[in-house]
C-alpha cells in the first residue's frame, strides 16, 4: 500500500497529537498522585513509578508516667509515653498491692498515627466511681476520632469503658453508644461502679419517669449492665424479656387465640390479615387494644421501682480523670520498625 504526501502530513499530525495528550495524561495522574499523597501520607520519593505508603513509626517519649486517677493508695491509672495531655501515649491500671500493671488500649496506641489524636482515655469529660471491692473495675474513655478532634472538647466524646471483674488483671471492651448515634452530651455521663454491676447515666438529661428505656439507647435514666458469661448485659433488657414473659403467660390465661405465637416479634396485625374469615374493622381495632392495655399494665408493673445509683460502701479518691497540662515531653523518639530507623525530635508545642 503506497502513502502518499497528504496521508504522511494527516498521520504526522495525528501521531504529535497522540504525544501532546499522553504526555498531558501523565502530568495528570503525576499530580493526583502528588495530591493523594500529600492528604494519606504517601512518599513519593524512590517511587519507580508506583507509590508507597509511608510506613508507621513506634514512638517514644521522655515524658515522666502521671497519675491522672486514684481509686486509692493502692490502685490508680497512669498516663505514660505521652507527648502531651491531648497528644497520645498509654494509660495504664496499676494496683501496687497486687502487683497488676495492665494497658488500657490496643497495640496501635504505641504508633505515631494514634498520636496525631488525643489520648482515648484523658479524652473522657464524665465522672466515674470505682466502688467496689470485689473486684469489679470501670474505666470509660472517649473515642477521639469524632467530635473530639484532639480530645480537647469540652462538651464530650462518643463513649466506652473497660471493665474488669479479676482486679483489673484482663478488661473487656464497652461501647456506650456508636459514634454515629452519639450526640455531643457525655462531659456529663456520670457511672458509678459497685459489686452488683457498673451504673451510668447522662445526667445532661432530666429523668423522665414515664419512659420506658431499653438496652443503652435511652441515658436519661440510670441504667445498670451486670456481668454474665464474659460479657455487660444492660438490665432493661433483662427487664424487657421478663415484660414479654409475663404478657405471654396473662394472654395463655385468658386463652387468646394467638396467645402460643406471642414474643418480642409478634404484631397484633400481622395476625389479624391472616385470619379467615377476616375480621371487621371495630373486631380489629378491639383486639389490638386489649393486648396493649395487658402489656402497659405488665410494663407499669415491672418499671415502677426503676433503678437507682447505689450508694457503694467504698468510694474513689478521685471522680474525674486530671492530667497535669503543664507536663510533656522534652524529645520525641520515632522507630520506623522495618529497618530500625530511629528519629530524635525536640517537642516544640
């Protein structure tokens, strides 16, 4: 096939274009990657082409170990290998008598991404009272990562606590509420710990005494977890399946049709559309309110006496986590663990 001179000049042009837009194309994707590393933390030196995240660094600090809580002379929470109150490092439980040193966190808390937040624990605004002595210990925390910033705020953070049923020789992990559901109310969560169970409540709320609360979902009341098989269980929720228990036994008494299919699950209409021949409007309407004035009445019942804080024969020293802001940490270590290459900066905040 021959080419003649106006093919060569049309495939020439075609070819130059083909150049100018791959190499606008690369430019392009040469910045977003410029871009995206500097929001993720991505180097972009040595790159060969590809990018490679920048790897975490252990920290350490010169920062001296402080009491930020005292249950009393024995047992206390230290905040250790901090840079600052707001800027990371490990709290940990300690009872001298016992001989107990446990780390209230996870294994990232070591790492210079947790640092970048306030520390969890210190975060915490609310006040909380160990009182028992056999062997049950609550410790809450704020999560930082939300509302929190820094956990500098002032008006709360989503919230958790570590219990302990041993002397705080293993906790276990308890989220108050989901970040996404939590308003910004927990500088006012008041818990209180006693040998039955942890109590807590939001004390920014007023009580209401016709609510019905269930689970963790409603603060406004006191609520209390007991602990069962490893795990807190809320008592309302106790309470509710007691509620569903005896409404089932009221409905077998009277002999209600549907009284074997009643539980947590069981809708009054749900059953009624199955029914041949169907009922008429008023029938419906009248079975459905008798089956709600038996469970009001059973719920009346059950919810009368609420829950009250007890009042523990032991109380802490202290009610509220207190971190001496005027401490931190002179110099700053970062060990990258891949290859062992250490960092020494001075803190200069």
């Amino acid at each position: 096939m021959r080419w003649n001179q106006s093919d060569r000049k049309v495939l020439t042009i075609i070819a130059i274009i083909g150049v100018f837009l791959y190499a606008i194309y690369k430019g392009l994707q040469f910045l977003a990657g410029a871009s995206m590393g500097a929001s993720f933390g991505v180097g972009l030196g040595g790159m060969s082409g590809s990018q490679k995240v920048e790897e975490s660094r252990k920290v350490e600090t010169d920062a001296p170990a402080q009491i930020i809580y005292r249950i009393d002379k024995n047992r206390y929470l230290t905040l250790e290998n901090y840079i600052s109150c707001d800027r990371g490092g490990q709290v940990y439980y300690n009872d001298s008598q016992r001989g107990i040193k446990t780390h209230l966190g996870w294994d990232n808390d070591f790492y210079d991404f947790s640092y970048r937040r306030g520390n969890n624990i210190a975060a915490y605004q609310g006040s909380i009272i160990n009182g028992a002595d056999n062997g049950y210990l609550a410790f809450p925390g704020a999560s930082t990562r939300q509302y929190c910033g820094s956990g500098r705020s002032e008006t709360g953070c989503p919230v958790f606590f570590f219990f302990s049923a041993d002397h705080g020789n293993t906790f276990i992990y308890k989220i108050v509420a989901m970040e996404y559901s939590t308003p910004e109310r927990f500088s006012q969560l008041k818990v209180v710990v006693a040998n039955d169970g942890v109590y807590l409540r939001d004390e920014s709320k007023t009580e209401d005494s016709y609510s019905r609360p269930t689970g963790l979902n409603d603060l406004s009341s006191v609520n209390k977890l007991r602990f069962s098989d490893g795990n807190l269980i809320s008592v309302y929720d106790d309470w509710q399946k007691k509620i569903d228990e005896l409404v089932k036994e009221e409905l077998i008494r009277k002999k209600m049709p549907y009284a074997n299919e009643y539980g947590p699950r069981f809708h009054i209409f749900d059953y009624l559309r199955t029914l041949t021949p169907p009922k008429t409007h008023e029938e419906r309407n009248l079975m459905a309110n008798e089956l709600s004035e038996i469970q009001i009445r059973i719920e009346d019942e059950v919810y009368k006496d609420g829950i009250k804080f007890p009042k523990p024969s032991t109380s802490s020293i202290d009610v509220k986590y207190q971190c001496n802001k005027n401490i931190k940490a002179k110099t700053i270590t970062y060990t990258n663990e891949s290859n062992g290459k250490k960092e020494v900066v001075k803190n200069e905040q």
